[in-house]
C-alpha cells in the first residue's frame, strides 16, 4: 500500500517534469511543500488532464461522487490495480478521471513486535515520482465542491517485497501520457500500464519512527538512522 509520502521539489522542478499549467498560486503551493509527512485526507499535488495538463490540490482518500459523508474518503486512500477498473467505487474514475500524484518518496513499515519501523523508499536520482491515481468529484448537499484523489498500487517488485507486498504504481516519462490521456477508456489499454517499477529506480534507507505519528513534520524524517541508532536497535539491521 501507499499511505505516507513526500514532496519536497519545488513548483519550477515539478512543472519542468510534468509539464502541467498551475492551478494554484505560488502562495498557494507554499502551503503545501516541501512536505515530508503527508498523510490520508490532507491536500496532495496531482496532474489531470481535460485536453491540457493540469497541476490540481486535492484531498486524499478518494470520496466516490455517490457517497453520502466525505469521512468514506479515508478508506480510500489506495485502490488495487489488479480491481480498480471494476469495483463500483473507482470503475467511473478509471474511464475518466485518472491523474498523477506527485511525490519524492514513499514510506513503508515492517513490524517488530509492538513497533513499526519504518523505510523511506525514494528514487536514486533524487527526482520526482508520478503515481497513478484516480480523482472524483464531491459535493455534499451544505458543503463546497470536493475533488479528492486515491493511488494507485500493485504487487511489490523484488526490491520492496521484503519491506512490503505492495507498492505504489510509478509511471515513467512514457506512460504517463497514455494515462493521462482523456480520449483513452478501455482498462484493456490502461491495466499494463499497473505494474512494478523496475527495481534499479529506487533506493531506500532506515528513518526514525518520529515518523510514525503525523504531527510530525521536517526533512529530518528523511535522515537515516545512525550507526548509533542502528547498534541500539540490532533488528534493524534486517531492514534496508
């Protein structure tokens, strides 16, 4: 699954990248980054695409547009590639709404008893990340328009699979635009895009657990852990 990320490119890096026009002023994404601990139903930065890319703040936990409370958008924070272009929450979005989700790096925890120990999995060359994701449309009958977003997961390539069974689809430069494309519906020609990244992408490293508890914020979550850190904790040591 996907259920912490960061995003700590600038708008230039990240409209140079993608190459979306910006829907939010630079006041506006200041809010929103760097961020080294983005959590479920905060605001995340992603790219649609109506005939022109997009760079859009939405709400994470996807709110499908027939649910009655928003809070349904918390357990929809990921949908599993292998269903997502069937079951009843996402099949709507998956024909129409796709977009990216951008990020710098991903966390995944392994338990140790009673402790999760967590990894910050990134790319080798510092870069941003695009996952796939799928956005709808809310409105509740007293509140405002929501546009909310979920990511998109699949099986763990052999890099990840010991920290964890899956992981967030990450498009490259190339199939980005296939998913992204308002003229393509037919999960026939979207589904082989829901695959492993290839493991020589990314690299990761041990992080304090500071990170576990979402009030925490700061690069410093980023840092890996000492040798002193990791003699305190031999266990680590199993963990990438």
């Amino acid at each position: 699954m996907c259920g912490r990320f960061t995003l700590t490119s600038n708008s230039d890096e990240l409209q140079g990248r993608f190459g979306f026009l910006s829907e939010f002023t630079d006041s506006e994404f200041s809010d929103h980054g760097p961020r080294y601990n983005i959590a479920p139903t905060q605001a995340v930065l992603t790219v649609t695409n109506d005939g022109q890319r997009r760079g859009e703040v939405m709400r994470w936990g996807l709110i499908p547009f027939w649910a009655k409370d928003l809070k349904v958008g918390a357990r929809m924070i990921n949908a599993v590639g292998e269903t997502a272009s069937t079951k009843p929450a996402f099949r709507t979005a998956f024909k129409k709404k796709r977009c990216l989700v951008l990020a710098n790096g991903f966390y995944e925890w392994k338990k140790d008893g009673n402790r999760r120990l967590p990894t910050y999995i990134y790319p080798k060359n510092n870069g941003p990340l695009a996952f796939a994701g799928l956005w709808e449309t809310w409105k509740s009958s007293e509140g405002p328009v929501i546009r909310s977003c979920t990511i998109i997961t699949t099986s763990a390539n052999s890099f990840i699979e010991p920290i964890h069974n899956r992981m967030p689809v990450i498009l490259s430069g190339e199939t980005q635009a296939l998913w992204l494309d308002p003229l393509t519906e037919d999960p026939a020609n979207l589904e082989p895009l829901l695959i492993p990244a290839p493991e020589e992408l990314l690299t990761s490293h041990r992080v304090a657990e500071t990170v576990n508890s979402v009030k925490n914020q700061g690069p410093g979550l980023i840092l890996p852990l000492s040798e002193g850190d990791l003699e305190a904790n031999p266990d680590s040591r199993l963990f990438p």
